[in-house]
C-alpha cells in the first residue's frame, strides 16, 4: 500500500435533524477525518477513491417526542451505488432516546459510492456530533 492510498474518514451530524423524509441521505456534515478525500461533508456521500475492501460504521442517537410505552422507531440504510447493504434500526420502548449502531465491510471498486439514507420518514435524529458515519480502507 502507497502512502497515497491511506484513506479513512469519520463526520457527524452537527444538529439535530428533525422530520427526516424516507430515502432522504444523512449528510453527516461535521468532518473530523478526511484521509484520501473520499467523503463529501456537503453531499453525505463516499465515493471510493481506490479499488478496495472498506470498513464502515454508522451510529445514531434518535429521540421520540411523545415517549411512552412504544416511542417509536428509527433505521438507517448503508447504500453502495443506491443498492442497500445494510441496516440498522432503532426501536425506543419506555424511553425518549436510544443509540443503535453497525458495521460492516464492502468491496469497492474506485468510484463506488456509498452514503447513509434514512428508511422512514418523521425520525429525529440526534445531532451535537452524537451520530456518525464512518469508513475506512482495509486492504
């Protein structure tokens, strides 16, 4: 591996997002590492800027307005090229928030994209750099 081929990155949400829309992508607009420059705080995408296997992260915090004894639920989609990979769900019982997270590999090809959607719409998901997307090139 060259030296140019070091590639991670890691944003979080900056605020709060209210009343996502189902499909809409997280744009996690907080970048604390950008090694490689794939991921583009201002789109919420990763496009891969060498071919590769890559190890992705999300976690998010999301809060329910009206807790009781079933808050509501929330899951988030890890796209590759507009093609689900995987998912992760957040379902609140007896509460008003929770945190849920995943992670998983991919084989890239350079050019690949990948970004975070919602599933549903009406989530409120925690911002204050509390939800992540992150990724990072292994091999």
């Amino acid at each position: 591996m060259f030296v140019s081929d070091k590639i991670a990155f890691h944003a979080s949400l900056s605020s709060d997002m209210h009343n996502t829309t189902s499909g809409q992508t997280i744009v996690f607009d907080h970048i604390e590492t950008n090694l490689g420059g794939g991921y583009n705080g201002t789109t919420g995408v990763f496009v891969a800027p060498v071919p590769g296997h890559y190890v992705f992260s999300i976690t998010f915090g999301m809060f329910a307005l009206h807790p009781g004894f079933y808050a509501g639920k929330g899951e988030l989609r890890l796209m590759k090229n507009n093609v689900i990979q995987i998912r992760v769900l957040q379902e609140l019982y007896d509460s008003n928030d929770g945190t849920a997270s995943v992670t998983t590999v991919l084989s890239l090809n350079k050019g690949d994209q990948v970004d975070v959607r919602a599933d549903r719409g009406s989530m409120y998901i925690y911002g204050s750099n509390l939800s992540y997307f992150s990724g990072f090139l292994l091999w």
